[in-house]
C-alpha cells in the first residue's frame, strides 16, 4: 500500500503545478482584462466559454479508461489496446472540428466564424491534452502530470504576456495563445508517455469493440461530470444570451475570479482518486471524514480573502469593480463545488456509483436551468440569477453527500445546515453591510464555528504534526 509520506509527496508536486497554473491564472484573469477592452475581453470570454465544453465529444471514452484502468501503473498498461483507443479518439475529433469549421463557415460571419473556428480547433486539442493527462493521473505518473500542467500553462501564461507588451487588444490572438500551451503540452507528452499514441494496434473490429466497452463505462461518469459543469457554465450562458457583452464580460471576470480558489482543490483531488482506487474499502469511510473535517473549515477560511482582494481589484481594475457585487454573491460556490470535486465524486468513482453521480447531477442541473431562465426570462433580473447558481451548487453537493454517507454509513445533515447558514452569512453581510463591517462581521461567524468544530480539527491536525516531528 502507498505510504503516507508518499501521498503527501504527490500531493505537494501536484499543488506545485497549480501554483504555476495559478500564477497563469491570475495573469490570465488581472492583466488582460486590464489592457484589452471591454468588448474584446467578453469575445475572449465567449471562447472560453464554448472552449470548454468540447470535452463532451470524447463520449465517455476517457471517462471510461480511467475507470477501467487507474488500479494499473505504467508499465503493467495493454498499450496495444490503449493506442488504438487514441487512434479513434483523434480521428473522431478531427472530423467533428471540421464539421464545426464547415458549419461555421457556411451559416455565420465576422467574430461568430472566428470564434468557431477557434472553438473547432479546440474540439481536438483539448481532447488530446485531457487524453495525455489522464494517462498520468491514472498510472499515478504525478510527477510527468505536473511538468504536463506547468509547461502548457507557462507557454500560454508567457504568449499572453508578449500579446499584452505589444499591446494587442484583438481577443482571436489570446485564443491563439490558449490552444498554444494545448499545442505544447501534446508535444512534451509524446517524451513522457511513449507507447501510448503510435505503432501496433488492435484489429479495427476489436478496436471499436473496446471502444464501446469504453465508453459503456464511461458515458455515464462523463454526462455525470459534465452535468454538473452546467450548474455554472449554464448561468453564464444565460447571461450571454439574455444581456448585454458588457455584462457578459464583467460576469465572467466574477466567475474567473472564483476559479482561482478552485486551483488547489484540483490539485489534491488529481492525487486522491488514485490513492482511493488502492486503498482497501474498509478505510475509506475514516479518510472520508478526516478529509472533510479539513476542507470545509479551510474553504470557509479562503473565502475571507474576498474583503482585501476587493481592495485590489478596484485599484488595479476599476472598470470591473462592478464584478465585486457579483463575486460577493457566486464565492461561496467553491465550499461546495470543492467539497463535490474532492471528495463526494471521487468517493463515488471509487465505489463505482456513476449512475448515483449522473441521478444527483441532473436533478441539480434541471433544477439550474429552470431558475437561470426564470430569472432572466420572467424576472429579468441578474442578481437572482447568481443566487440560484449558489443554490444550485449547494443541492448537488448534498445530494451528492447523501450518496457517498449510504456508502460509508455516516451521516452529515448537522455540517449541512451549519454549511448553509455560513454561505448565507457569508451573502448577507457582503450585500448589506459596509466592507469592513461585512469583514469584521464574517471573522466573528467565523470564529463561532472553528470553536463550534474544534475538536473534530484538533483531532485531524494533531496525527499530522505527530508525523512531522517523529520525521525530523
């Protein structure tokens, strides 16, 4: 079994990597915004949008390798097998980014045709990239996953950089520099992963054979993943279709904003499902509660860094010192998307609960779409629109919660409604009281619940510190 030390290893490499990506991120989401204007920014932002649900079209065949295969490492692979599923995987894409292109072409003009094309290239890159970095992940390959991360998203963060010093403020040249770090991330992995793209494969017949078994497995964990990047990537399709490009653009920036809290919880969650897949089933409802007892105190703790960081963005930003009002209301989002993304699915996937996953998804995800369209469409209001966006992530992650405790025989019904009633705080001091006020406010709820779970912390944190000193 893998050790402690050797969990923690992976975990720190991986963060390593989101640091850079972070770093990105942060360049990406600040400088940008700063010197483009406003409506090359929300062109750019529509890209973004659309870019990323191309990951859809591998029809679950991903999905399913990773669920069929995270138990193995490298060299223990049926590489002839695995080969021939990424033959099919970058003939399929080719041929739908060139429908994409055609149709494109054929029925839209100007930015729309542009956008397309850009969105069309993307339907292969991204598929590749997601190819390549799940074959690290499921071979516990950390350290190549990392070098993969920091190398595709530097050549994109440096791109974007040399764009802004000369100061061009056309969004189709960011979408170059986006797919650039796809582009490098292909190549590098070709050192990394030798074996897994070219030479012997099966027979054709066998070939498609495994690819539907592949995709049996996986299609229901994809429409489970993808569902529930609906919840927020719904909410900003309203926007963009109902409002302005302006409002648009300064939504978006909100929503990128609370990306940037989501990097670490990536990191870790890219390590953990492996781990989970190796580790017998009798400990996982004991790290289950560990881990959260950890996470939840932490989130509601990074959320705190909305108060300061206003200060900076309407220095540094003051055009979208609008976006604030937003982001006070869509920040508590990452307790429970975090919460979903390290925790409940990757309990689920270890459990082989994927229908559980997509049941749960879709639910949240009809339940999204009824109230964005009631908001814009009926209500016509944007604010109401963002809160349902935070109800909607707050269901899926009980409900998802709900069918991890039937699993592990626990039950959280009590963290829930302490959860909720500090995301609700959390919106209410930010939205009627002054900044400070709403900061000071916040710090004392704050401090009502670290002394409410300290026990349940202390216990988590004292094996820990354990471990580090009998280390030295």
């Amino acid at each position: 079994m893998t050790s402690t030390r050797t969990i923690t290893s992976k975990i720190l490499t991986s963060i390593f990597a989101q640091i850079v990506s972070l770093i990105v991120s942060f360049i990406v989401s600040f400088l940008v915004p700063k010197f483009i204007d406003e409506y090359q920014y929300a062109y750019w932002q529509s890209y973004i949008l659309y870019v990323g649900y191309v990951g859809v079209l591998h029809f679950g065949l991903l999905d399913g390798i990773v669920l069929r295969y995270s138990q193995y490492d490298f060299d223990q692979l049926d590489k002839t097998r695995i080969r021939s599923q990424f033959k099919i995987l970058l003939g399929s894409t080719g041929v739908m980014a060139f429908i994409a292109i055609l149709v494109g072409s054929l029925l839209t003009g100007g930015i729309s045709r542009t956008a397309i094309l850009f969105v069309a290239i993307g339907i292969v890159t991204k598929n590749l990239v997601t190819y390549n970095s799940y074959t690290f992940q499921i071979t516990n390959r950390i350290s190549k996953y990392a070098i993969l991360t920091i190398a595709q998203r530097m050549s994109y963060g440096l791109i974007a950089v040399l764009l802004l010093l000369l100061r061009v403020n056309r969004f189709e040249f960011y979408c170059i520099a986006e797919l650039s770090g796809d582009v490098v991330g292909i190549v590098l992995s070709r050192f990394f992963n030798k074996g897994m793209y070219f030479g012997r494969s099966l027979p054709l017949r066998e070939a498609f054979r495994e690819w539907k078994v592949n995709v049996s497995s996986g299609i229901i964990l994809m429409f489970a993943n993808w569902s529930a990047m609906l919840l927020n990537g719904f909410a900003k399709m309203i926007v963009h279709w109902h409002w302005d490009e302006l409002t648009f653009g300064k939504v978006s920036f909100s929503f990128s904003l609370s990306n940037l809290f989501l990097t670490f919880i990536t990191a870790v969650s890219v390590v953990l499902f492996p781990q989970l897949k190796r580790t017998e089933r009798d400990r996982l409802p004991e790290i289950y509660k560990s881990i959260r007892d950890v996470i939840s105190p932490l989130l509601f703790v990074v959320i705190l860094a909305y108060y300061p960081g206003c200060l900076f963005i309407e220095r540094f930003l003051p055009k979208y010192s609008q976006s604030l009002n937003y982001l006070g209301l869509l920040l508590p989002v990452i307790i429970f998307t975090s919460k979903v993304s390290l925790l409940t699915n990757n309990y689920l996937k270890a459990y082989r609960k994927e229908k559980d996953m997509l049941r749960v998804n879709i639910i949240s995800a009809v339940f999204a779409a009824v109230s964005f369209a009631i908001s814009a469409y009926i209500f016509d209001n944007l604010t109401s629109l963002l809160v349902c966006a935070v109800i909607s992530n707050i269901l899926k992650s009980i409900l998802s919660e709900r069918a991890v405790e039937k699993e592990i025989g626990m039950r959280f019904t009590k963290d829930h409604l302490i959860e909720m009633a500090m995301t609700g705080a959390f919106i209410l001091y930010t939205n009627f009281l002054p900044r400070w006020g709403a900061c000071a406010a916040y710090t004392l709820t704050l401090v009502a619940y670290f002394l409410h779970y300290r026990k349940a912390i202390i216990a988590v944190i004292q094996p820990v510190l354990h471990r580090i000193r009998s280390s030295k």
